[in-house]
C-alpha cells in the first residue's frame, strides 16, 4: 500500500517544528505502525536525511514506550492496542495519516515524535509504591486479599505508563495515570498503611506537573492500550476525599 | 490559607466544588421550574406562591446570599480550571479526533458562560426590574405583585422569548454533562448503576429543558394569557 504520512519534525525542545509530508510507498499490510516507520526511515537514511525520532521498545505492546497521535488518536484509536501492535491493513490504500507527538504541556517534546515522560516518573516518586522493611520474606498468601480485591488492583496494575490518557485527555489530564497507581495500592492490605499520604502526595504532584484537570470526557479510557477503567478515577476521587478530610 | 480553601485549589478538590455547588444548582433549577409551572394553574397560584417567597423575610435573604455564594463558587472554579486546562496544552494537535466525548461535554464550560450571561440579564429583567421597571409595579386584584402579568407580558415579546428557549436548550446540554458528572467526581462508580448514572444527566437535561421552555411557548401560543 502507499501512504502519505505528515508527521511533526522537530530539532530540540526548543526550536519550533512543524508537520512534514512523507511519501511511504509499498507498505505492506502485515507491518506494524512502528516497523512501517522504520521502513521510512531507512529510506530517509539511504537519502541521507534525518530519520525520524519515535519512543518504542518492546514492540510487544507491553512496555508502554511506544506513543504517536496518530490521526488525532493516541495510539491510533483502536481498542486495546499500543502503537507498536497497530498494524497497518487498518488504513486504507492512499491514506493520509497526520502522526504528532503527545501533546502535554508536561510532556515537553525531546525531539520530533519523542515527548519527555519523566513528569510521570515524579508522580510516582510522590507517592505510587509501597514503603517494606527488608527482611525475610514473608509467607505467600499470609496476607489474606478477596479475590474481587485482587482482581480490581491488578485491572489498576495493568497501565503501562505510556501517556496515551494524557495526550487524548481534552484537558491534558493525567487522572487516569495516577487513579491506576492508587487504587492499585489502595485495593491491597500492602498499601494500606501509607494510603493517605500516597493519595495526597500523588495528586499534589501531579497538579505541580501542569497536568489538567478530569471534566469527565472519558477519552483516555477509551484509547488506554490496558484498558485501565476510568472507574479508578472515582476511587482515587473516594481516596482523596477521605485522606483530605481524615488526616491532619 | 486554610485547609479547606487549600484543599478546594487542588484538581480532586476543586472537582468536588464544581460537583457540589453543581448539584446544589440543580435543586434550585428544580424548585425555580416547579415554581414557575404553577403558571398553568392559574394567576392566583403563582402569584400566591410569590408571595409566600417574599414571606419568608430573613429566610429567603439567607437562600438568595448562599445560592450567590454557591454560583460564584461554581462559576469561579469553572474558570480557574478552564485556564489550567488551556495551559497544560499550550501546543494544539493539528487533527483534533475524539471517540466517546460528547458534545454536551465538550461545550459545558461555553454554554455555562452563556447561561451565566443569560441569567445577568433574566435577573435584570425579572427580578431587579432594570430592564422594565413597570414589572414591579403590577398588582393583582387581590393586592399581590403580579408575577402572572409579568410572566405573560414578558414572553409576549418574541425576542425575549427566543432568547429565554435558547438558554434553557444550553442549560438541558450543561445538565446532561454536568450530572452525569457529579456521580464519578464524587466517587460514585459503580458497574450496577453506572447505567443509570450516565443516563441521568441527559434525562434531566431534557426534562428540565423542555419544562422551561413549555411556559414562553404557552404564553406565546395564547394559552396562557
């Protein structure tokens, strides 16, 4: 098949880009999005131009490095995937795909299509783990958890970190990321005792970050490649209204 | 600054301010509609009804300065977090691309501004007197302000009328977000009644929407005159 791809080019974070066209002739259908750019950019090197810069690693959709708006979608739309397991027979013959960076005032881009994630990283650091003692450890399963428990913190567990909540949220927000870390933990006995301080810690952080604000568009539920529920959300909105109202 | 002004600065904090003097709102947009219906009961009703609201002294001075302090709450936080919102994406995308936000969702901070405006004016028409001081001075035979007469010769006007339809079509859109969106801001998410939330709002938004609208509709048809 063949394409027409306007993607962002941009030297550094701070010169100004732009969209750039691309001819992408013979693709075939069974690529992935990722290995389709590839093939571009080996074509751009042949040239001697700059190959495009892009986020991927494990190419297996679970690692959460690979991002790209793709036509106006975070990871093109599709339900459940990351760009990397994108495949191609999904356009059609002579499309035009516009592909962007994430779009974040705290994601600056690094560089063409690589957006600078760490903004999640400090989120993290405020508060999304669980403090242990070393030691021996403990016996499995000495820690009863119920099942539905169970199975509600590992739905949280499953986001990758990638940012696709962010970059299709209307408002930049980044409420889905953070409700995946605390209702991971707060749905487990582990993460009980530092329940509070995460969730106000997490949150603080995550406005220092200059991420929006949720109004409840549920996009970012709608391209999360894991399919974190925005349900998460509501339990990070319980878990902060009782760790503001309960702790001094 | 105190805790609790801190807390309502924080994004989850200032969520649940706009949740709750939203809510709040919605109580007085019922009550205000239900008041009003008791246009199709007759002058007597309404105009009896008024005057109860006038009766209430002291009382309706404490429920006219909260539901100031609650719209300015929700007004003032609403567009705290809209510049916050613009801000943390300073750069567009070039195709914008949405898959399940609504419309309703996407203009509710648009159609608040414009039933902010509408309700300076429905103020200044009804209530102030400042666009037709001579409302105020219409008595019914029993003696009464005559909120009746002032209804209908309101809405007798076309352009009023237009007006006061369009409004209430935006507030029906800002419900129909809004409400639905108290639920999951207060942390209400549940998969039993997640159904019956996300239908709530729009329901609401119709109804309440349609209820308003039915009365400069009637008065114009001459059905109520």
């Amino acid at each position: 098949m063949n394409l027409t791809l306007r993607i962002w080019r941009q030297r550094n974070a701070q010169e100004r880009g732009s969209l750039v066209s691309y001819e992408a002739k013979d693709i075939s259908p069974d690529m992935s999005f990722l290995e389709m750019l590839d093939v571009v950019n080996e074509r751009l090197i042949a040239k001697g131009e700059e190959p495009v810069a892009f986020d991927h690693d494990c190419r297996e959709g679970i690692c959460g490095m690979c991002s790209l708006v793709i036509n106006g979608l975070a990871h093109g739309g599709r339900r459940a995937t990351t760009t990397c397991q994108l495949h191609m027979r999904h356009f059609k013959d002579g499309d035009v795909i516009t592909v962007e960076p994430w779009r974040s005032r705290a994601f600056p881009v690094v560089r063409d299509l690589v957006v600078d994630r760490t903004a999640f990283d400090r989120v993290i650091h405020a508060g999304g783990f669980v403090s242990s003692n070393a030691g021996g450890a403990p016996d499995a399963n000495a820690l009863p958890v119920p099942r539905d428990d169970a199975e509600k913190a590992m739905d949280a567990a499953a986001c990758i970190g990638c940012g696709a909540c962010v970059a299709s949220c209307p408002n930049g927000s980044a409420m889905l990321f953070v409700a995946a870390k605390v209702s991971h933990l707060a749905h487990l006995p582990q993460g009980h005792p530092e329940r509070a301080q995460r969730v106000l810690g997490m949150v603080h952080q995550m406005d220092l970050e200059g991420f929006g604000n949720c109004t409840n568009h549920t996009e970012c539920e709608a391209v999360c490649p894991k399919e974190v529920s925005i349900s998460h959300i509501a339990k990070m909105n319980r878990e902060f209204i009782r760790a503001s109202v309960l702790e001094a | 600054m105190s805790r609790f002004a801190r807390l309502c600065q924080t994004s989850i904090g200032a969520k649940q301010v706009m949740a709750v003097t939203g809510l709040l709102l919605f109580g007085f947009v019922i009550g205000h509609l239900l008041g009003n219906l008791l246009v199709f009961a007759g002058r007597d009703s309404l105009n009896g009804y008024a005057h109860k609201l006038r009766d209430l002294g002291a009382l309706l001075w404490v429920v006219r300065v909260v539901l100031l302090v609650v719209f300015l709450a929700h007004v003032g936080s609403a567009l705290r977090l809209w510049r916050l919102n613009r801000a943390a994406r300073p750069e567009p995308y070039a195709v914008e691309a949405h898959l399940v936000t609504t419309y309703a969702g996407r203009t509710i901070v648009m159609s608040g501004l414009l039933i902010l405006a509408y309700v300076v004016y429905h103020l200044m028409h009804f209530t102030l007197g400042a666009t037709n001081p001579e409302y105020l001075k219409l008595m019914d035979p029993k003696g009464l302000p005559d909120v009746y007469r002032m209804m209908v010769l309101g809405f007798s006007n076309a352009a009023v009328s237009g007006v006061y339809i369009v409004a209430m079509i935006l507030l029906g859109f800002h419900l129909s977000h809004g409400l639905t969106s108290f639920f999951q801001t207060v942390g209400l998410n549940h998969p039993a009644y997640n159904p019956c939330f996300k239908r709530v709002g729009p329901v609401a938004g119709v109804v309440i929407a349609i209820g308003y609208i039915s009365i400069p509709l009637a008065v114009l048809a001459g059905l109520v005159k």
